[in-house]
C-alpha cells in the first residue's frame, strides 16, 4: 500500500564495586589531561575490546507474536521452536568472526528461556517445548563451548508479567527487609553454596535470585547486558543496582556490565552509527560506585573541552567504551521471510566503522519460529567472515623498519611499532606531536591501514592524526582521522609504496602508538542502487558506475545469466526486485556483488492527498507520498498546534486489494514527528469509513527509525485511506 507516510508529529557479605581510576584535579590544560590519560580499561574491559565483533540473539514469545516489545500476557505455548539448533547459531558466529554472543534470556516481556526456578509459569517450563523440559540458554552454553565462543546475557530489568500478573512482584510496594540470595526452592538445590544478605523488596530479590541462577549455572558470563528501556512502570518500582552489581563481581569477575552499568556504555542508537571522535575517558557527574549510568547519546563526550568543564565543575572521570550495537534485520526480532535483511556490504561498512572505530560491534541475529537463523542472514555473516578473514589475514607491514626523530623512551622505542605485538608500543614522553616514517623491504599494495594504541599502559591519548605515502617524489595524504583508542582502520584508496608516514598532530601528554598494520581488501562491484520513481520507472545504477547489472523480479538469486539491465522498467505493482552487479567480463563463475534486495508496495503514480489534519509551511502531505526519502510530511509543531490524533487521507485514484502498509520515519539525527502509536482506517468511497483494518504501536522507534512495514490480519478493498 503507501510507501511511505513520513513523520506527522514529525549476599553473606557486602561487596564494594572496583571502580577504574579516577581524578579531579584543578581543572588547568595540562593537568586536565593528565587526569584523562591517568583513568585507563580494567584487565575485563581490555578483554572485552578485544572481542572486537559479538553477537546478539533476540529470541523468545516474541519471535512467534511478531512484536518488538511484548505485553507480559503471552501464552507460554506459543513458544515451540520444534527445530532449535544453537550449533547452527554457533557455527554462523563463528564463520562470521565472532567472539562472544549475548542472549535475550528475559526480554521486557518477562518469558524466561532457561529453566528458572523463581518463574516456571512464564518459561520454557510451561511451554510444549521440548515437554517442557528445554532449555535454551543450557544448549546455546554447550554450543558455545564446541565452538570457542564465550557467552553472555541479557536480563530485561522491566518486566512486564511481573507487572501484569495479579501475583506480580514488580511494583507491588512490597516492604524492602533483609533476605538471602538465592532463595531455596525446595527441590531445586544448587551446587554453589554462597549466599549473600540483602536488603531489598520483593521484585530486586526476585532479580537477583534469577542473576544468581544464570551466573553460576552457565557459562562462564562475560557480559551482563541491562537494558534501559521501560514499556511499562508500576508501582514506583526501582532497581537496586548496586545490590546486582555486586553479585556480578562476586560471581562473574571477568563480566562486563553493559548499559545500567559501570563497565560498556551504549554507542547512542540502535542503527549501526558511529562518532568520528569515539573517546573511552568520559566524565561523569559523580563517582562511579553511586552514578546511575544514563545513557549517552552526544556526538561529544570526551573532548578536553568536555573534560576541562566537567573537571571545573568538580566532576569525575571513568573509563567507560562504547558498544555499537544493531541488528541484521530490520527490528531485533524475527517477522517473517519479507522482513529487511542489511546487505554484506552494509554489514561491513557498520564493522569497518566499529571494531575499526574504538567500540565493539554488537550484531543481533534473530531466530526463525523454527529456533533457526535464516539462510539469507547466515549468508551475509558467512561472506562478512569470509571478506574480514582473507583481508586480514597478512600484515604487509611485515619486515618494515622504522626511521623517526622521536625516538621513543628506552622501555618503549620506535621499533615497538612494527615488532607484530600490539602489548608493545612507542611511546614519546612530553611529546603531543610528531611522526614517523614505516620503511618497508619493497613496494607492497594496501588499501587498509590499521592503528591501535597500548590503552592498558597508557589510556586513549591521540586526538588527532594522518597518514601519507611516498610516491612520485612527494608524500599525499591517504587517511587521516581524530581517535585511534583500541583499533582505528583506515579506509583507503589503493596505494602501492615503499614508505608510509603516520603523523601525529594532536595527543595528550604524550604521544604513543603500540602497533601499525597493512592490509589488502579485494575490491569488488558495489551493490546497485535501485531507485523508483512516482511514475513506477525503476532505474538501476552502481556508484561508481562501471559493472554491468543483472537483475530479477521472481525473488531468486541473480546470477551471471539473469537479464541484463539496460534502461529503465515499470514496476508500478510492486514486489521484490534483486539486483547484483558483475565485472564488464563476467564469466559465468564469478559471484559479482553482494544482492540489492528491494521491496516496493504500490506506485503512488495515481495517489493524491485529499487532506491532512495540519502541515508546516513547505512541508504538506504529497511529500509522504512523492517517493523521495528525503522529504517529510510534518504537522504543525508550535504550541498552538492541532491536539492528537493527526491524519493523512489519500485517494488511491483505483480501487485496490490492500495487505499492508509501509511507514518511513524522517532521516537523519532528528526524530521529532516519528509515529509511535496508529490507526489505519480504509474506504470504499472516500466518505464512509468504518473500524479501522489496522492500529497499533511502532514499538522501540525512536531508538531504531527503519522503515516500518504493517500487515493487515486480512486483505481489505478500498479506494482511500486514511491514517491517523
């Protein structure tokens, strides 16, 4: 139906949490640095780095409701993946590189996925399941183990059945006494005899009861994963983190706590973005055993501007990194087979932009209802995997040599930079600027240039830098950039040279590098862009032009002998269009680029905007409906504005069969005006309306704005819409 309606309101003991270094100092240039470069990663942060490229698994009622965020009320025997295979998941994480998977194991809709002692009504336990007996976190652990993955969870800190339930404990003002974690369940032993004393009402103890199940009988758990997100509050209900975070030391020593926590922070949203200056010292306003973790969304945080007034303002700083989190599909649970699935490219540009960008990237693959990850997304990560793997599979720098006027200091010289040994480095006392010249033995050709810093010994220092190389009797620019941190990868044009030069033209304190890496991806045809306009004329095109395209409209593969694309096609009704772009030479075993998959409703050629509740000047509603993304249908947003609900009605120009529905939310950093809650109503004649066919909430949003797509419980006929 519409292809886009755009945005129109537009413990037996008590445990102290080890805080990472920390300062105020007076607030002057130089000690203001000092202070940041002072604060350096505990040896579990360092770790968690060095995971580089994680998984996420969103699975549960959810994946068989087709909701982002359940409601609590679920009935446990909708939950029956006859064919779960947590091999299959492992095996595709680690083709794709993958060091670490976290799972969902209680979403916000409270259904536990392991077998819990504390909720067995709203868990595999009551499900048909494998006879009530499975569980999915046991066979994901087990899996882990075969396949050298290490695991961590994700424990909603909302819970919605506990809200909703008439026995409920979240919200139930229950009086906050001394209790013992865990709490016995007769039948139920465990093997790990701690306890600890608490003081806490029923929900926290309820908590931490499930935490205590989940780290001493898995695992290990390398990462603690606590949502912010709250679809729902009762009661006044808060969380005594404190309380979770010690046991997670207690229990878990090597875990991070991410998010509501002190360990990895969220990058700021949920599609993949990434900051230019990505800085792991940030200040925070107090110290970090009583801070309540907000998130952090700026494209500053850790600029010495930043730093100096925090500082100033008898601030603090921690050490705490960003963890780049999307998912493959467009929602974090599994729809169907129609559900946008990003491209290897995209998935490649994200991790390229990431782990090549100080944070860890965090890739969520959803299971099918069969407990299954799709074949279109184990093919993407598997070609992910292939691409990073052969890439980086040899340093050309192998062999170099170093010439510099900065030499280093004794314990830390030049040659540190090209000895292969990242926990090496070359560092430069009382130097913020400098560079360095990398000799190689010959010639070698490279279009990926990688930096990383010794962040253990010496914290995150250079703020700015570049890179040259020699060639015609005279150094050019090939790269340059702000933060290096963990890992910075440099994108580079194809460059082929005896000598390379790093420059560092910002640092603080001191300069320092630990290691220096080239490398040679091949380069292959981009993916075509495919493009339709209002008339319903498709144009393919690749950018750079060049390749040849071949394309299809039956939903298969294209491959070297689909039609060629020589000029614009009608498309006016809509489907799937796949497009792949081959070398000019093709041969009938080359693979070409990875698959342009586009999914287009019906044209709007025929469509007119009858009326719309309100607009702002120069944004009316025929730009909801005019097929350009960039334009926006917005209402009236001064505080005069027209109260709720808004609405757009259109003439179709025919009579149609309806199924559904595409909601494109504007682009870019502002999100005022995105829908949240709908209705959709339909007419035969533009005047007698009706129920509405659809209505609902565009669940989660505001942090993920991909294209919404709605499909009715069954077709309607009609010539107008209407949607409020």
């Amino acid at each position: 139906m519409a292809r886009r309606i755009l945005a129109m309101v537009c413990l037996s003991q008590w445990l102290f949490v080890s805080p990472v270094a920390q300062a105020t100092p007076a607030p002057d240039d130089t000690s203001a640095r000092a202070a940041a470069v002072a604060v350096k990663p505990h040896p579990r942060q360092l770790a968690w780095h060095q995971n580089e490229f994680i998984a996420f698994v969103h699975f549960g009622v959810n994946t068989f409701t087709g909701r982002e965020w359940g409601t609590g009320t679920e009935d446990p025997a909708i939950f029956n993946p006859v064919g779960l295979d947590t091999d299959q998941w492992a095996r595709a994480m680690a083709a794709a590189g993958m060091k670490m998977v976290i799972l969902t194991v209680k979403h916000h809709d409270g259904f536990c996925l392991w077998q819990t002692r504390y909720n067995v009504s709203h868990s595999v336990a009551a499900s048909p399941w494998q006879d009530g007996k499975g569980d999915v976190l046991r066979d994901l652990t087990e899996s882990c183990r075969k396949f050298n993955i290490k695991l961590g969870v994700y424990l909603s800190p909302a819970d919605l059945y506990q809200i909703e339930h008439p026995d409920g404990l979240y919200g139930n003002q229950s009086p906050y006494t001394e209790r013992t974690i865990p709490r016995p369940v007769p039948g139920r032993p465990f093997q790990d005899k701690r306890t600890f004393q608490v003081l806490a009402d029923d929900y926290n103890e309820y908590f931490l009861n499930q935490l205590f199940e989940l780290l001493t009988e898995y695992g290990p758990i390398h990462e603690v994963w606590f949502d912010g997100a709250h679809p729902k509050r009762k009661g006044g209900q808060t969380y005594t983190y404190t309380q979770w975070y010690d046991l997670i030391r207690a229990l878990a020593p090597e875990a991070v706590i991410f998010g509501k926590g002190p360990d990895v922070r969220w990058c700021g949203n949920e599609g993949g973005g990434t900051r230019e200056a990505e800085w792991s010292v940030v200040p925070i306003a107090q110290p970090a055993d009583i801070f309540d973790w907000p998130d952090m969304t700026d494209q500053d945080l850790g600029s010495m501007e930043k730093i100096e007034a925090a500082l100033a303002a008898g601030h603090y700083l921690h050490y705490y990194p960003a963890e780049t989190n999307t998912s493959i599909r467009h929602g974090w649970f599994w729809r169907d087979e129609q559900q946008y699935v990003k491209s290897t490219d995209e998935i490649l540009d994200i991790w390229y932009r990431s782990v090549g960008g100080n944070t860890v990237f965090l890739l969520n693959i959803p299971p099918n209802r069969e407990g299954l990850f799709p074949e279109r997304d184990v093919k993407v990560l598997e070609e992910v995997g292939h691409i990073t793997k052969r890439t980086f599979a040899k340093d050309l720098s192998e062999g170099a040599t170093v010439s510099t006027q900065d030499a280093g200091s004794p314990d830390h010289p030049a040659v540190h930079l090209v000895d292969g040994d990242p926990k090496t480095a070359w560092f430069v006392p009382n130097r913020e600027q400098g560079e360095i010249i990398v000799n190689l033995p010959e010639a070698r050709t490279f279009n990926r240039v990688v930096l990383q810093e010794a962040i253990g010994d010496f914290s995150q220092r250079v703020a700015r830098f570049a890179v040259d190389a020699f060639g015609g009797g005279d150094w050019r620019e090939i790269a340059q950039g702000q933060t290096i941190g963990y890992k910075k990868i440099c994108r580079t044009r194809t460059v082929s040279t005896k000598q390379i030069r790093i420059r560092i033209l910002d640092s603080r304190c001191a300069m320092t590098l630990s290691h220096f890496g080239l490398f040679y991806e091949e380069i292959r045809p981009t993916p075509p862009i495919v493009k339709r306009d209002r008339s319903g004329m498709v144009t393919l095109a690749c950018d750079p032009p060049g390749p040849v395209i071949r394309y299809t409209t039956d939903g298969s593969d294209p491959t070297s002998a689909s039609p060629l694309y020589s000029q614009p096609f009608a498309f006016a009704q809509g489907g799937v269009i796949k497009a792949r772009a081959f070398p000019s030479d093709v041969s009938p075993r080359d693979e070409g680029s990875a698959i342009t998959t586009a999914r287009l409703d019906i044209c709007s050629v025929q469509w007119k905007v009858v009326s719309v509740s309100s607009a702002q000047p120069g944004e009316g509603g025929e730009l909801a409906i005019d097929g350009d993304p960039a334009t926006i249908w917005h209402t009236r947003w001064s505080p005069t504005a027209d109260p709720y609900p808004h609405s757009m009605t259109i003439d179709l120009g025919e009579t149609l069969t309806l199924r559904g529905f595409t909601y494109t939310p504007r682009s870019g950093s502002i999100n005022n005006g995105t829908v949240k809650d709908y209705v959709l109503r339909v007419s035969p004649d533009g005047e007698n309306w009706g129920e509405p066919v659809a209505k609902g909430s565009f669940a989660n949003i505001k942090n993920n704005p991909v294209q919404q797509t709605v499909r009715l419980d069954r077709p309607v006929t009609g010539r107008a819409i209407r949607f409020e």
